[in-house]
C-alpha cells in the first residue's frame, strides 16, 4: 500500500480528481448539478483508471510475486495482500481527492452515496483487474483485456439493454431489467446514485419501478449485497488461478 500510494499515478490520480471536484463545485451554483456531474466521474473515470492500473501494477510486480511465493507463504495471503494493498491505496486517493469538496457543498446523503459508489467501483475493479491479470501471462494481451472489461459494464451493456428493451418494447420487460442490471455493476451504481438525486423522474414508467424497488431500503440493501458479491466473486476466482498458477 506505502509503494503504491507514493507511485506519481495515484498522485496524478488524485489530483485529478481534486480538480475536477473543485471545479465542479466552483463552476455551478446547484451543488446537486455538480455531484451528478461528478456521477460520470465515478462511474467512468474511476472504473478506468482502477483497472488498468491494477492490471499493469500486477505485471510490473510478477518478479516481486515469484519472490514472495519462494518464501514460506501461502499464495492466498500473498494475493490477499496485493489486493488490499492496491485496492486500499486507491480508496484513499479517491477520498483525498473528492471527499473533502464534496462534504463542504453537496448535502451529507449525497456525498454519502457518492462516496460510497466509488469507493465500491473502486474495489470490483480492483478484483476484476487481479482476475485479468491472473488468467494471462502476456502483458499487452492482459491490458487489452482489462480495458474491455472496463468498456463493455461502462458503454456496451447499455447498448445491448437498450437493444433489448426496443426489441421487447411490446411486452411488458420492465421487472426483467431490473433483474438484468445485476449484472452490471456500473449500472447498480448509477441507479443509486440518479435514485439519490432524485431525478428517477426522467427514466419513465422503468424509473418508477427502480425507485419503487431500489428506492426502498430492502432494495438497497440487496443493490450493496449485489456489488458486494461483484467484489468476492472475481476475487475468488482469480485467488483460485493464481494458487494453481505456474509462476
């Protein structure tokens, strides 16, 4: 975590961050205006940066990793270790850069919810860039991979709901897409956030039925179960390859 924290990424990272959140806030006289700007931020910046980041940090690592797997150390705690080391360092920078303008302008619940989507955000691709990179060896190939990752939850299952719910626009779909976005941790998030903001209103007749299900605190709760498990899930699966991984 100490390595990561002082590479000039996460320090760019940061800052990056910090620019933007000020300026958001310094620009709009709304400050829910500027948190639903700052919504793309964290459900498009973050994701990106996370992801490649994990992924190329774990490929510059692997000399450091057939070290450790010398020792008399277990590779679950070795890879327990990477990602909490990386996963929390970038939590850090995330609230670094955008938890203090957002508790002195945004209202407390907002700024809550918003956090707290990124922070999750933060931690799935985290999990899915260690996945990436533990199911390939070649460098290039891993960072392919996890840009994709990182474009198919951002823009291209959108698409496909899009496709879907134009397709079966005669019927009546509206309870299945709620179901289908479980799998997209990007749009759980999303709707969390639009739901905190109060502008369901312009997603129709679909946005009443998320308000109805997710607006409640049983579903709430369930959209943090869902997010926790896009957490674990990758995690478990990229701990198992890498313990059966020839180094």
């Amino acid at each position: 975590m100490l390595d990561i924290i002082k590479s000039k990424l996460v320090v760019a990272y940061t800052i990056l961050l910090a620019l933007l959140s000020w300026s958001l806030f310094s620009l709009e006289d709304n400050s829910a205006k500027a948190v639903l700007s700052l919504t793309n931020v964290v459900l498009l910046v973050v994701p990106l940066v996370t992801v490649i980041f994990s992924t190329i940090y774990m490929y510059n690592a692997s000399e450091f990793i057939e070290l450790l797997a010398s020792q008399p150390l277990t590779r679950t705690s070795i890879w327990i270790g990477f990602f909490l080391g990386l996963s929390s360092a970038l939590v850090v920078a995330l609230l670094m850069g955008m938890g203090l303008p957002l508790f002195l302008y945004a209202d407390l619940s907002m700024a809550t919810v918003l956090l707290t989507t990124g922070v999750m955000m933060s931690l799935i691709f985290v999990s899915l860039g260690l996945w990436v990179s533990a199911l390939t060896r070649d460098k290039a190939r891993g960072i392919s991979a996890a840009i994709f990752v990182w474009l198919f939850f951002a823009v291209i299952f959108d698409g496909l709901m899009l496709l879907l719910l134009f397709q079966f626009s005669d019927y009546p779909i509206e309870k299945t897409m709620i179901g289908l976005t479980a799998f997209s941790p990007v749009d759980l998030c999303r709707i969390l956030i639009l739901l905190q903001l109060d502008v369901s209103a312009l997603m129709g007749f679909t946005g009443a039925l998320f308000r109805d299900f997710f607006g409640s605190v049983k579903g709430q709760w369930l959209s943090f179960g869902l997010l926790t498990l896009w957490v674990l899930i990758p995690f478990y699966f990229s701990t198992k390859k890498f313990r059966f991984k020839d180094l």
